[in-house]
C-alpha cells in the first residue's frame, strides 16, 4: 500500500461520511448537544452584539464592563436575553445547515475526483463550497432569529427598545416594517455569514489535513490507526484556526450588520450611514468593534460545535456489520424481484 493510501485510510478513521450515519438518530441527538453547547457558549454572543452596536458615549466599551453591567442589572439571566427564541430557531435552522453541508460536500468530492488535486486542496474547495452552500440555505430561519434574539439582547442598552419577550419583538417589527422587517439585513447577512461559513469550513478542512499530514509524516515507519485523543486534539486545533481566519476576515460586515438590524425602525440608517458612522466615532478600527468577543465566540462556538459534531457523527456512525446486513437483504429483495418479473414474462 502506498504512502497516499495510507494516508486517506488513516484519515478516514476521523472522517466519517454522510452516507454512514443513522439520520434520524444524528438529527434528535445533535438537538440536544447543540442545545446544550448553546447554553455554554451563549453569554459570549449578548457580549460581542452589546459591544457592536455601543454608541460613542456609552460607558461599557469594552467586554468586562459590559459583564459587569448585565450582571449588576440583571445578574445571570442578563447574560441569556433571547436565548429561548435562538434554542427555538436553531434547532430547524441547524437542521437545514447540516444537512445542505454534508450533502454538498459528498457532490463537490465527486465532481473534483478527476481534476486529481492534493487531499489538502480538495478539503479546501469542497469543504468551501458546501459551507456556503449550508448557510446560504440555512438564512431563511437564521435571519429572523437574528433579528429577534438581537433586540432581546440590546433592549434598554444605548437607548434601545425595549420589549417583554420574543413575540413583542415579532409583534412591533411586522407592525411597524411588516414581514420583510424580520429580514432586516437579509444581504448583509448572506454576505456576512455565507463567506465566513466557506473560510470557516475551508480552513477546517484544509488543516485537517495539514496536521494529519504532519502527524503522519512516517508512514512506512508503522504508523497506527489515529487514538480517540489524537483525533480531538487534531479537530481542536482546525476548528481555532478556523475561527481565527474567519472572525479576523468576516468582522466588519458582522458588526454593520448587527448595527442594521437593532436600530428602530424610526432612525433606519442606510449601510453607507452606519460606515460613516462607525468611522467617524472610532475610525477605521470601529468597523472591528467586538473583535475579540467574536475571535472568542467564533473559535469557543467553533471548536465546540465541531467537536460535538464530529462526537455526534461517531455516534451515530452505522457499524460495518448494519451496513453488510442491509446490503445483504438488499441483494436478497432485488434477485426476489428479478425472478418475479422473468417469472412473469414468458419471453424471459
């Protein structure tokens, strides 16, 4: 067997594919595990979008003044306003993600197979690709989610609104914007998100096999099969880098859109108004106003959440022996029918 091949079967040991897992199993499951990384990591983002959208003469500009406030206000449930609608959009909305990422990526493999590229390469446009391709299906729910869960979070904060619960949220939007209220910041969003999935996605993939590649460099030397930790440490590692590529990349559209999206509908600004803004009150560093919270939020969600992924993807992996089983009674059902139908015509 050569170094290649070696390589790609001790990758796969990590690497587990979309056609090897128990769906229903993967989606009830994964609710619960990202409902639970969600309850963790969800103080970092009320932190990131307060720091977003302070004004110039706000007093807490900076994350732990920020902490204190809500804390000194509110105490611990300052910290989860909106979390009830964002664990409610999140789950359909992770769904469609999930489901779009896998699926793209398994086509994007296919179509490179013969341009004959590195692994590297490969992980990169493949993975690129169906990161954007999940999140550009996933807006739909996520945008209102955003919307709602952000005005929740900033209610009282600068001036701003504020309201007893989501569905005031929803209620005083539509009344005031109608539907399309809910999808304030719809184009800023795709262009926000869409790319930071794809350098996200990409980036985690391409170190993937990176490392690997490092780790493995001794192949002909009786390299074994990746341990549990190996794998973990590996996944840890990808999934910082990825979240430290994306939030340097992505952070300026993330804070004008979050701006967008909180401000009354009584002092809309246009896009051009809040850059001015953001550049007139802090120049050209205002457009990276909560920097450090989403470099934080973006590599702890990240990691987290790809942990827990591929901890669920392991989980619900179907065993080699289910999958000679059912190719088995497969076979068995499609000679059954084969006989019938040559049973049946008396030209066979």
């Amino acid at each position: 067997m050569d170094v290649a091949s070696k390589r790609q079967q001790s990758f796969g040991q990590a690497e587990i594919n979309w056609d090897k897992l128990d769906k229903t199993k993967f989606y009830v499951v994964g609710a619960g595990i990202f409902s639970g990384v969600t309850v963790a990591l969800y103080p970092i983002s009320v932190v990131k979008t307060r720091m977003q959208v302070a004004t110039h003469d706000t007093v807490e500009r900076n994350a732990f003044s920020v902490i204190k406030s809500l804390l000194k206000t509110d105490g611990v449930p300052g910290l989860y306003r909106g979390f009830g609608t964002v664990v409610s959009g999140a789950i359909p909305a992770r769904i469609i993600f999930l489901t779009a990422l896998e699926t793209t990526k398994v086509a994007a493999l296919k179509m490179m197979e013969p341009f004959k590229m590195s692994d590297a390469s490969q992980a990169a446009i493949a993975n690129g690709v169906a990161g954007m391709m999940a999140s550009l299906c996933s807006q739909g729910v996520f945008v209102p989610v955003d919307v709602v869960s952000q005005r929740l979070m900033v209610q009282g904060y600068a001036g701003h609104t504020t309201y007893t619960g989501g569905l005031d949220v929803v209620r005083r939007v539509i009344k005031s914007d109608g539907i399309r209220g809910l999808y304030r910041g719809f184009g800023l969003s795709v262009m926000t998100y869409s790319p930071s999935s794809a350098v996200w996605w990409a980036s985690y993939g391409t170190s993937q096999r990176v490392l690997w590649g490092l780790l493995q460099h001794n192949f002909e030397s009786g390299w074994k099969n990746p341990s549990e930790g190996q794998i973990v440490l590996v996944q840890t590692a990808g999934g910082i880098f990825a979240g430290a590529t994306a939030s340097c990349i992505t952070t300026p559209l993330d804070t004008i859109k979050t701006r967008l999206q909180v401000i009354g509908h009584e002092k809309r600004p246009t896009v051009r108004e809040v850059i001015k803004g953001l550049i007139a009150e802090d120049g050209l560093t205002g457009l990276y106003r909560g920097l450090g919270p989403r470099f934080l939020s973006m590599s702890a969600w990240g990691t987290s959440m790809i942990l827990a992924y591929e901890y669920l993807k392991r989980l619900c992996a179907i065993k080699e022996t289910d999958l000679h089983h059912a190719e088995l009674i497969l076979q068995v059902f499609d000679d059954l029918f084969t006989n019938q139908g040559k049973e049946s015509d008396p030209g066979l």
